[in-house]
C-alpha cells in the first residue's frame, strides 16, 4: 500500500505497559487470570503446561495449544474461551476508569489535552498523525478525545455507528459487541480511503478484543507467528505495511511507552528504520535506564534481533510513570515539557 501523503513527523507507539497505568495487564497478570479462569473448568493439561517454566510465556503456551495436534478441539476452544474472559474483565476495569481510580490516578485532560493530542496530524498541510499499538484493549477508543478532527481507526466502523474516542458520549457506547470491519475485497480501498484525512489514525497492529469479521470469526493476533498470521490477514497485513512505510520515512521521531520489544515483526521494522532511515527513538518507561539496557538485551537478543540497532537508536529515555507525570489535579510535571521539546512536539 503505497501512501500518497507525508505522515505527521512524531508518531507513538504504545504496548500494554501503557493500559497498565489504568489497570490493564501485564503479562504476568494475565498469566495469572488465565491460570485461575482455566483451573476452574478444570482444563489440567493446560494448567500443568503454564505452571512449567516456558509456561509464563503465555503466548508459548497459546501457540502450541492452538497448533500442536496432540491438543484437541475442546481443550483449544477452552483456552480461547479463557482468554476471551480475560479480555472482558480488563475491558470492564478499563471502562470504569477515571482520574480518582485507587492506583492509577492520571488526569485525562492533562494527558490527552496536554500530551496525546499533539500527535495529531494536521490539515494544512495535510500531515495526518499516527499512533500505533499492539494493545488489542479498547482503552483509547473509549477514553481518549484528541481534539474536533476526524480521529478514526483505519478502516473500521464503530459498533451500533457511533464514533471512536468518544466522539459520540460515554464509554459505554463503546463495547465488546463487535465493530464492523469490510470484507476481503473491500479492505484495500476502505483503508485507502480513511488515510487519505488529516486527524489522528488509531492503527491497531495485532487487531482488537472487540473486531469481527463477516465470517463471524474474531480478530486478535495472539501466540508466537505472529507475521505469518498478519500476512494471512487482508486488514493487519495493511496495518503492518502503514507501519513500515511511515517509520522508514526520513525525518521520523517515534516514542514507544509501554511495548516491550518482543515481537520480531515490530523490531525488524524498528531495525530498518533505525539503520536506513535514521528513526530517532525516544522511550518513557519507569525502568531506570541500566535496567531496561539489560531488559533490552536480554529479550532482544534471545529473538535473535540486533539489541544494539535498538538501543543505538534511542535518543531520549524518559523513567516516568504517566502517573508522575500527570497527577490529578495538579499541573504536569516539568519532565512533560521537556520530553515535547526533545520530541519536536
């Protein structure tokens, strides 16, 4: 898919690090809500095979189900049905959140009015805005505002036709029931057509919670091969080639908060953009910086990808949470200033 417009210059990128300041979770937790949900249906192979210790792994643990045929139909249908759940119980916790939320208080208006929304694009000249995220949540969608432009997830419809990012009142509108995504044959020009606004693009590269396609069959890239599922899918193949080309456009700044640098189709992209294009990476994480150096290298080097491309590229490291730097009811912190300076924001 070839874009026939120059991308606003600051793009984001978020993983589920992000959510988890508003109580989505982590591996680790869903690990263990996985564990609890699949114990109490009494599914013990796959019980025993999480408690192993390349079981923590979730997604190993998902893949080989879901592919190894000494698994059968009703222990596959088990452990979606389970992680299904999952999903719904973050959604509702997600759904609930606001500023005074116990654990996560950010104030909404400072981060989405005083951070979020300079991601943007703009219309004169048209440079739409990008934010990308593996996150399969709907926290944006029912959370975030980013100002009068017309902010849309690339081509997909809203359920019962509302508006993405509250663009049609409360976050209940926004739901679990299924958006409308086009057929195989309507994809390319639906997606086409919606790049071709200024506004911000939502462009969730691993699909979402609550997508489905006509054939009735959910869309979520879940488990190890991941690529290889992408390109089987019209919709994230498209996601996937938005991505490259924007970040393998020259003169590119991207900040990433909250994905962890393990998938190997997002740091190969990450990879050439860094080493033939010149991306400037920036990255908030609460991590001190030696420790995300060893972070970095350690899950990095294990997929076999070049740990130090990444780490040669980052330009700004920021060791906040969005909490320290959005409190509510208080002005932001001076580190937000500085972090839109660095960013060109």
């Amino acid at each position: 898919m070839v874009m026939n417009f120059q991308a606003k210059q600051q793009i984001l990128l978020t993983g589920a690090g992000f959510t988890h300041n508003f109580g989505g979770f982590l591996a680790e937790q869903f690990w263990a809500e996985l564990l609890n949900k699949l114990s109490l249906i009494n599914h013990i192979r796959i019980v025993k095979l999480l408690k192993q210790d390349e079981g923590f792994d979730f997604e190993h643990v998902y893949s080989l189900v879901m592919n190894v045929a000494s698994y059968d139909d009703d222990q596959r249908k088990g452990l979606q049905s389970a992680v299904r759940q999952c999903f719904s119980e973050m959604h509702e916790i997600l759904k609930a959140w606001d500023s005074r939320s116990h654990g996560y208080r950010i104030d909404r208006a400072l981060l989405d009015n005083g951070f979020l929304r300079r991601f943007v694009g703009d219309p004169y000249p048209k440079n739409p805005g990008f934010i990308f995220t593996t996150n399969q949540d709907l926290f944006l969608e029912m959370h975030g505002g980013f100002g009068a432009y017309d902010n849309i997830i690339p081509g997909v419809s809203p359920p019962n036709g509302d508006r993405w990012f509250l663009g049609g009142g409360s976050t209940s509108s926004i739901s679990l029931k299924g958006a409308d995504i086009p057929s195989k044959d309507a994809i390319e020009a639906r997606v086409s057509k919606d790049l071709g606004t200024a506004g911000l693009h939502y462009v969730k590269l691993h699909g979402s919670c609550n997508w489905y396609y006509p054939d009735g069959l959910e869309r979520m890239i879940l488990g190890y091969g991941k690529q290889q599922q992408i390109q089987a899918d019209p919709l994230l193949s498209s996601y996937h080639q938005i991505f490259r080309e924007v970040l393998c456009s020259d003169n590119r700044k991207l900040l990433v908060i909250g994905y962890g640098f393990r998938d190997r189709h997002i740091n190969n992209v990450l990879i050439e953009a860094i080493k033939d294009h010149s991306l400037e990476l920036y990255v908030l994480s609460p991590m001190n910086p030696r420790a995300f150096k060893n972070y970095l290298f350690s899950v990095v080097s294990k997929k076999q990808l070049r740990a130090e491309t990444i780490w040669d590229g980052i330009e700004g490291y920021f060791p906040y949470r969005l909490a320290e730097l959005f409190p509510t009811a208080e002005r932001p912190s001076r580190a937000v200033a500085q972090i839109i300076k660095v960013l060109g924001l």
